[in-house]
C-alpha cells in the first residue's frame, strides 16, 4: 500500500518541477526579465543645462552625442558661467568621448569653449529623430511590483507584469550623473516598468522578444 501511494507523489512531484518555469510567479517572472531586459544597454537624452552670456537657456550644442558641445565660459560683465557643463564635459573629455577644439585667434578669455564628438563618442551615441542618445550603462532589475492572472490572448497565455529597473551607470556615467546635480541623479532612481510576458515551451519570454 505504501507503495502504491509513493509512486503517484514521486510523480507529481517531477511533473512540477519540470512544469515549474512555466508557473506564474514572481521568481519566473523575473528571471524572463533579467533574460530579457537584465544588461541591456541604456541609452539616455542628455541635455546639459547652458546659459548663453546674456543669461538666456542655449539650445543648440548641448546635447550629449550632438557632433560639437559648445558652452560660453563668460557672461556680457565676464563673469564664469556654466561652471557645471565644464564639469560634465571634462568627464566626458578625459573618458576620449569628446576632445577640445582649440579657439582660433588666440586665447580669448572670452570664447566659447567648443569640444567636438571623437569616434569613441559616436560609438556611444544613438541618433534618434529627436536628437542623439548617449548609452550610460545597463538596465538592472529589481523587484516585481505585481502581475495579472495569466490569461488567453489570440493563442497565447500571457501575463501583464510591472516590475522596478534602475540604471546600473557606467563608473564615468555616474560621476556626469553625479555631477548634474539633483536633475541628473533623478536618472539613478528605479522607476516602474510594465511589460507583457507570454508562456512558452521554455518558459516566459517578452513579448516583444519572440516577434523580432
């Protein structure tokens, strides 16, 4: 009689743990994400904040991966302005992003300061038709905020997932971050996500994943 029941228990047992990576759940449902997600390049606008000398914002040669960053040092009365930007830009400098085109016509304590984009910049930049994007690390997973009972969907099985990622920054990234001040260090916060997973054979993938 013991075993008769043994057996069965055995295997059920095995048939949930081979069935185990398709269950939902917050431990499966983030591991698809770390597959999906966990690494993946984050590539960020960032607009450094420039005054013109006459105290008006700039708009044109400000954003990081734009092929010149241009800052003026001065204001009309000669007073240093944009102290901050020179701060970024010198990371970005020293890190072969950018280097410092020399001003034409002698040192003029006046000048702009104008620093154009190097090949190892362009690598890091992503054009967009909104400006440039500037890759500053790699997306990190947190925790999984909550999940919809999987349900069908035109023959799948899916479920709705919102779940916490946060920036993993580049050591460079973290100190033009850091630099920025409190705008720039909101772009170390985690922040919520959502994402449709779909069950498959092998477990949850991204949805977005199994149509390219």
């Amino acid at each position: 009689m013991k075993k008769t029941v043994f057996l069965p228990a055995a295997a059920l047992l095995l048939l949930a743990a081979c069935g185990s990576g398709n269950e939902a759940g917050e431990a499966n449902f983030k591991k698809a994400l770390e597959e999906s997600g966990g690494g993946r390049h984050v590539c960020l606008p960032l607009v450094l904040d420039v005054q013109t000398p006459d105290g008006q914002p700039a708009f044109r040669n400000v954003t990081v991966g734009e092929p010149l960053l241009q800052y003026a040092v001065r204001d009309v009365s000669g007073k240093r302005i944009n102290e901050t930007a020179a701060k970024q830009v010198e990371i970005l400098a020293k890190e072969g992003f950018y280097r410092k085109v020399k001003a034409q016509g002698g040192e003029d304590k006046n000048a702009p300061a104008v620093f154009e984009l190097t090949e190892k910049g362009a690598d890091q930049a992503r054009g967009t038709p909104r400006g440039p994007l500037f890759c500053v690390g790699k997306q990190k997973i947190g925790k999984i905020n909550w999940f919809t009972t999987p349900t069908p969907d035109n023959g799948f099985t899916v479920s709705e997932v919102s779940y916490q990622a946060e920036l993993d920054a580049e050591k460079w990234a973290d100190k033009l971050i850091k630099a920025g001040g409190k705008d720039w260090e909101s772009l170390l916060e985690p922040g919520n996500r959502s994402i449709t997973l779909v069950q498959t054979n092998k477990g949850w993938k991204d949805m977005r994943d199994l149509s390219r």
